[in-house]
C-alpha cells in the first residue's frame, strides 16, 4: 500500500519540490507550444542520458474524451512521448505518434482502450490523489539515485507509481523504457501491446 503523507509529517525535499514543479509545468504546456499535449500524461519514466550522471524523462501522453454524464474519460493509446531533462521543463524531444513515427501501428486510434480514473485510484478524492502525486513526484530524486546506482526502485516508489499510474501506460513503457520497466516489478505478461 502507497505511504500517504499526512499534515505534521516531513515536507518534500527542495529536489522533490522542483522534480513536481517541472512535471507540473510540462504538463499545462505553454501557449507557445504548437504540439498536441493535451490529454492524460503518464507520470515520467527515468531514462539514462547520454551525458555522464544525467538522466531523462519520458512521458507518454494518451488522447482523452471527456464522458461528463458518467463522471469518466474515455482515454485512448498514446498519441505523443515527451522526453525532458530529469527534474527539468525543458524538452530534449517531443514525439507525435500519430503524426510521425508511430512504434505502434496495430493500435487503433479511433477506439477508447481504458476509462479515468482507473481502479487503483477510484476511491481517492481529489484532494487525496492531488496530495498522492505530489508525494510520487517529490520521491523522484531519491528514486533516481537508487536506479543509477543499483537498477531497482524502492517498493514505496514502486507501489506509489503503480497505483496513481494509469495501467494503460505500463506496455508501451514496457517496449520505450525496458530499464525502467524492469524496476517497477510488473508482470511482463499484464503488459503486452501489439507493436
């Protein structure tokens, strides 16, 4: 079960307030942006990075339909990766799957593939969930310094990450960050996608 932080406890890191800062930047986008990042964006995968002890992120956007009447949103597979400076709102690479290579040409666009919120955090409210990612996000540091140096997350990022993480995401992370993927512990068989 996912540690929560409860009011009196240990404040996130300086590091950890600036690792959800950035994300909470990438997320909104700026207006000066001519790429699609509107959707559900998969919190960020660490990715090593070609300069020595530097690492990246890569996040996934998924195209989302808003379902008002059933309180849900249609999410469909993935339309763009977004790969960043660990920590950082600056951008190495934006990739549109649909308008330039797509890794996963069997996956139909036109039909939804899961619905938000997932399970794992349908009970949450959004105070809670707010306050959950806040928490996965200000753990990054920490969890990057683990995976540099041993291959492996710790099991309260892993489990915090797994439950706040829309499961749609885990097969395309599977085949776009391997090292990563292998740190979180899933079930290589839950995660299969058509490629």
């Amino acid at each position: 079960m996912a540690r929560v932080v409860r009011r009196g406890e240990s404040e996130p890191t300086q590091k950890g307030a600036v690792a959800a800062r950035a994300f909470s930047l990438l997320r909104t986008g700026t207006g000066s942006w001519r790429l699609d990042s509107s959707g559900l964006w998969s919190y960020p995968a660490i990715l090593p990075s070609p300069e020595q002890g530097s690492f990246l992120w890569l996040m996934l956007v998924a195209g989302t339909v808003p379902m008002p009447a059933k309180k849900r949103t249609a999410v469909f597979r993935p339309k763009a990766a977004v790969i960043t400076k660990a920590a950082m709102p600056r951008v190495v690479r934006y990739e549109s799957f649909r308008d330039g290579h797509d890794p996963f040409p069997t996956i139909s666009w036109d039909k939804p593939i899961a619905m938000f919120p997932h399970k794992s955090i349908g009970k949450m409210t959004a105070a809670d969930f707010r306050q959950q990612e806040a928490s996965l996000l200000a753990m990054y540091p920490d969890a990057t310094a683990e995976w540099e140096k041993t291959d492996k997350l710790a099991s309260e990022f892993r489990e915090l990450y797994l439950t706040l993480l829309h499961p749609v995401f885990l097969p395309y992370l599977q085949h776009l960050a391997p090292r990563f993927f292998r740190a979180l512990g899933v079930d290589r068989s839950a995660a299969t996608v058509a490629r």
